[in-house]
C-alpha cells in the first residue's frame, strides 16, 4: 500500500502544531526554575540559603540538606557543585536525566544512591523512579524539575 503524500503533510503540520503548543505549555510549567545556580559552598555561608526564579519566586535550601552535600565534598568540591542540580524530565515519567556537568555532581548521585553510575554521554546520567525517589527524597530542596519536549535518548 503506498503511503498518502496528503497525510503525510497533514500529520506533518500536526506535530510542528503540537510541539509547538508544547514548547508554550513547558515554558510556563519551567517559570520556576533559578535564574542562576550557586555555589555550596557560598549556600553554607547565608543566614537564608536560596536562589531566585525566573518567575520573581525564591527557591529556598534546607541546611540540613547543605550539611549533608557539605559532608561528602571536600572543600574544592564544595566550591564547584551548583545548586540546584536539575533534574531534566520528559514525557515518560518512569525515567530521568540528571544533568552532570562536573564529575561532582555524579559522586554526590552516587554517594546518595550508593551505586556507582556512569555518564550516559558526557554531562547526563539516567536515573530510574525508585532512584529518582531515593534521590529527592534525600535532597528535596537541592535538586528540582526542569520538563523538557526532548525525548530521553535524544
């Protein structure tokens, strides 16, 4: 059976319509996401740890959970790791791609899960939902959602 050009066309212009109403609906699902990341090591240091959101907002830190980051770095690793670490989700919820850019924040992955993981590809490693749990569980002011169109292998 040969395939209709006009379908084809038509399915076409349904998906750039979708992924564009999409990209809309993300954008403002992401308003809450930091402005700009900070240091640990400069967190410890402030009476009110936070960073502030593209949306006016302020994202608060528990010290707790600074002391416990704090714990497992030393004190140049402290100086590297950004917080929030973000936490890249898609369409499918079963799985997720924490975003690495320094090899901190995998030993901070590996430390809290007590596994050794590897980088998917440089600066990106999956994580599945009974360690997506684990993981926020442990640092849930630390780590935050950022919901992408991409697909997860992209």
């Amino acid at each position: 059976m040969c395939p209709d050009p006009a379908r084809e066309v038509t399915d076409s212009a349904y998906d750039r319509l979708l992924h564009g109403w999409l990209t809309g609906e993300l954008r403002l699902v992401n308003t809450g996401l930091p402005r700009q990341r900070r240091r640990l090591s400069e967190l410890l240091e402030q009476e009110h740890p936070s960073v502030g959101c593209t949306d006016g907002s302020v994202q608060p830190f528990k010290r707790m959970e600074l002391r416990l980051l704090a714990e497992m770095l030393d004190e140049d690793e402290r100086e590297a790791l950004l917080l929030p670490i973000l936490i890249e989700m898609t369409g499918d919820e079963t799985e997720a791609v924490v975003l690495c850019p320094s090899s901190v924040e995998m030993k901070v992955l590996s430390s809290i899960l007590g596994m050794r993981l590897r980088y998917e590809r440089p600066g990106r490693v999956r994580l599945y939902r009974p360690q997506l749990s684990l993981l926020r569980s442990k640092l849930r002011t630390t780590t935050q959602y950022a919901f992408s169109t991409r697909m997860i292998d992209e």
